[in-house]
C-alpha cells in the first residue's frame, strides 16, 4: 500500500496566533449572527408600529386642524352676534352719506379688526343694503372670488348657522360665512352676512408640518364630494375617497404606486369632512431598506476589522515582547558599562595608595582609605541608573579628597552648583571619570599644576554638566578617535566612551558627551533633560 505524503495540519497543531485569530473570527461571527435575528425583530416591530404611528398621526392632524377652523367659526359668531355692529348695520343699511354712516362703517371696522388674526386672510361684513366693509393684512385688497355668491346663497340656507365653502382661489382659500341676524326688533331679521375668507392651505401646512414626522405626504380633505384640499388645479396626486374605510387604513394604488392611506371623519358646522392622508409606500419604508443594507454591510466590514484588528493586535504584542527585549538588553549593557567604570576607578584608587606607601606617609593613607571607604560605600550600594546631582557631588567629594593627598600643591578642584540643582537625576558615576581624566592629561603636560572647575547650570528645560581645567588640549573629536583606537590612553579613555555611551543609552542619541579648547583650557561637558524623579 502506498501512503500519502501529504501532512494533514490538526488545528491544536497550528501557531497561537491562528488560533486566536479564529477565536475572535468565531466570536465577532456568532455576535454577528445574534444581532441579525434581534434585527429582524426590531424591524417586525418597527413595521407595526409604523402603521399605527401614520395613524395616530392622522388623528392629531386632524384634531389641529379642527381647532383652527374650529377658532374661526367662534370667531364668525362674536362678530355676527356683536350688538355694536348690529346697531351700526343698521345705520349702514339706512344708507344715506352723513357723519353716523361713516361713523357706522367706522365702528364695523374696529370690531373686525379686533378679531382678525394670522390663519385669516380677510373678514368681509356685507351690509344688507350697503357696500361690503372689509378688513384685511393686504390694503389693496378685493374679494372677486367666483364662489362668494354661491356661499352666500349657501349662508341664508344655513338660517345663521357657519358654512364652509372653497373661494375657488389659487390660494387654496376658503370661506367661513354666517348670515348676521338681528337680536332685537325684527327678531331674526337679516342685516347683512360675515365672510371670514381663511388660509386654510397655510393651516394645514402648519399642523401637517407640527405632527407628521415623514418627509413625504399627501393629505386631501374633502366636503361632501367637493376637494376642499389641495385646490383643484394642483398637480398633486388624488388619493381615493372613501367613507367605507372611515377611520381605518389601507394600502391602495394611486396614479401606479402603492400609497399607505388613513382616512378620518371630522364633523365641522353639522357637516362631514373626510380627511385622507397618504404615504408612498416606498418612501415609508426606504429608511427601512437603507437600514437594512447599512446594517449587513456594517457586519461585514466588522468581521473584516476584527480580522485586521487581530492581526495589528498580534503585530502590538510582537513588538511589545521585542521592546521588552531592547530594554532588557539596554539594562545589561548598561550594568557592564558600570562594571567597566568601578573596578577602573578602583584600580586608580589603589594605585595612589600604593604610592603613598612607598613615601611611608601613615597619615595619608589612612585619610584616603577612609575616603575610599566612603567612596565605595556611595557608589556599590546605589544600584540606580541614575542619582541626584546631589549624591553624585559626594562621590566626587570623596575622589577630589584622594587625589588632593596624591597632589596637595599641584591641584585645585572648585564645584560650582546651586542648591536647586541637587535635586536633578543625572547618571550615576558621570561627573568622577571626566574629573580624573582632567587630572589624568593635565598634569601630565603641566607639572605646574592643575585648576579643575566642576559646574551645575540649570535652565528652564535642561541641566548642563561642565568639567573645565586648563593647561591642556583635547581633540574634540577625541571619542571617534578612542573608539576607532587611533589615540594612546592613559586609563582614562574607556570612562569617557562609557558616559557617552551610557547617556545615549538613557536618554537618546541626540544626547552625549562635547568637548571644546578655549583659552588654553579645555571643557567636557553634557546636557540633559531635567528629571526631578524616576
């Protein structure tokens, strides 16, 4: 029998990243999968209630409009039944052109114009036997609606009751007309009647606009079998009358498109009204469908993110563990570099004694044992990478006391620092190697002696270390030059590499070690951010 070669991968076999990769795969799939379903529901329900919204809607419309003609016919009736202006008809139908007719027309005018207000565009009160007095917004303007007869004729049939009447306008304009009739002798007798021309497009524009949420509508009002709304020669589409879906709803086709329509009665001055409000069915439920569509495409770009996301997440930990790594490593290199710096500084130490005790002198070589001890006591017990300037400035205390036994003529060691730099984190074992290098070069060349100033600025953003002594030159290039082992060393050649490179390490490269000749006198020095804690 001839085996397959080929290696089948068990999943408990694959690297951690893929597994939990399909992990939140699985997860973002199956939340995705739960949400689809309560999505379905919500929109079920959200169907629902979109039928029974319309139709609450249609119930407030027509309540609000109701009331504004409701307003306007209580307002017909205080005029009509107003005893001042009967008493003025009166006068006004006696004709005649004298001051109390002028003063008759005058008064009707003060009653209607008390009563006029924005859902009206003119009040007519038409004298039995006189010319009309009309009252209006616009000061130019005539009532020469075709309809008027017709209203009025319908207004005398009515015996003082308000009727309804469409102007025939452009406006969409209707009348409200109540025949006036005397309350004193001749009892009921017609003195005229009141016209209350009223805007009604703009009335139902405005209760439209205060109740139905939708973008897209159509509302027709009808009278009888008469379009009250919109005018007659509009372009808008005509939904169906029909009293025998009063009060309920329906889907019908209108002009080839399906129309969610609601139908309610409202009862004004003993006549029927059928208001008809229609919704294009595509329109109502296009938020829906959008909703539909921008909800799965959102699913399908969340997998997709949380595909990308996982892979940036994996990326993140890789390079976590790799900084980890940088930082572990930048530590050990650091500790050696300090390994490298005492036993060398040791080393020096022990040679001065040595030296003292070939001169047989006792008394120095117990005053630089006991700086030594405290020397080493300073620096092997501080295990941080970095120490106040304060604790650094007793380390190099405790080297000047040595050195200044090895060359009590020869060497002068001035520190220069304010109490407010104490404070400042600097490198430990930074400022002691650049002294002995100084004490190192410029005693050599200048047997004379050795004047070293140890300096502690601080600015605004930056501290800055400077070791200064004269009687000698360095190449300020000196470091590429250590390090390419293009010059000799005394010793001291490998504590200068160390701090620079211990600097850079701590705080980046665009930090290290400078030197500069100048008036005979050379000056080593470094900057660094102020740290105040660590």
């Amino acid at each position: 029998m001839i085996k397959s070669s080929k290696k089948f991968i068990r999943p408990q076999d694959l690297p951690l990243k893929f597994k939990l990769m399909a992990v939140i795969l699985f997860v973002a799939i199956l939340i995705s999968m739960v949400s689809v379903i309560g999505f379905r529901i919500v929109i079920a329900q959200s169907n629902e209630m979109i039928y029974t919204q319309t139709a609450n809607s249609m119930s407030l419309l027509s309540d609000n409009i109701f009331n504004r003609l409701e307003n306007i016919m209580e307002m017909s009736t205080l005029i009509a039944f107003n005893r001042n202006l009967q008493n003025d008809l009166r006068v006004v139908n006696e004709g005649g052109a004298t001051m109390a007719y002028f003063d008759a027309r005058t008064g009707i005018l003060e009653v209607i114009h008390a009563r006029i207000h924005r859902d009206i565009i003119s009040i007519s009160v038409l004298p039995a036997n006189a010319a009309p007095v009309i009252w209006s917004f616009d000061p130019f303007f005539v009532d020469d609606s075709k309809n008027l007869p017709y209203a009025l004729q319908l207004a005398a049939e009515a015996e003082g009751a308000a009727v309804w009447h469409p102007t025939g306008a452009d406006d969409g304009s209707l009348f409200c007309v109540r025949e006036i009739r005397s309350l004193t002798y001749p009892f009921l007798g017609h003195l005229g009647y009141v016209v209350v021309r009223v805007n009604f497009e703009i009335i139902v524009e405005e209760a439209a606009e205060a109740v139905l949420l939708i973008p897209d509508y159509q509302i027709n009002i009808y009278k009888d079998d008469m379009l009250l709304y919109p005018s007659p020669d509009s372009d808008e589409a005509r939904l169906p009358r029909s009293p025998n879906n009063i009060g309920n709803f329906a889907i019908q086709y209108v002009d080839g498109e399906s129309w969610f329509i609601v139908y309610s009665p409202v009862i004004i001055s003993r006549l029927y009204w059928d208001f008809v409000l229609g919704v294009p069915y595509g329109t109502m439920f296009r938020a829906l469908t959008v909703a539909n569509i921008l909800y799965f495409a959102s699913i399908i770009f969340a997998v997709f993110i949380a595909a990308g996301l996982s892979f940036l997440m994996f990326g993140w930990i890789n390079r976590h563990i790799k900084l980890r790594e940088e930082l572990l490593l930048t530590q050990a290199r650091l500790n050696a570099l300090e390994q490298q710096i005492n036993p060398h500084f040791l080393y020096n130490s022990l040679e001065s004694v040595r030296w003292l005790a070939e001169r047989g002198d006792g008394n120095s070589i117990t005053a630089i044992v006991g700086a030594l001890g405290n020397l080493l006591r300073n620096t092997l017990s501080v295990y941080e990478d970095l120490i106040p300037l304060e604790k650094e400035l007793e380390i190099l205390e405790s080297y000047v006391r040595i050195q200044r036994i090895r060359f009590p003529d020869t060497l002068s060691v001035v520190i220069d620092a304010q109490p407010d730099t104490y404070s400042v984190f600097i490198p430990k074992m930074s400022i002691q190697p650049l002294v002995e290098n100084a004490i190192n070069y410029a005693l050599e060349e200048n047997i004379a002696g050795c004047n070293i100033n140890v300096r502690a600025v601080l600015t605004p953003e930056r501290i800055k270390i400077e070791v200064e002594n004269d009687g000698s030159e360095i190449d300020e290039d000196i470091l590429n030059l250590l390090r390419e082992k293009r010059v000799k060393t005394h010793g001291s050649g490998v504590g200068l590499i160390n701090i620079d490179t211990r600097i850079r390490l701590l705080f980046g490269e665009e930090y290290g070690l400078r030197f500069k000749n100048e008036y005979n006198c050379v000056t080593v020095s470094y900057e660094l951010p102020i740290l105040k804690e660590v």
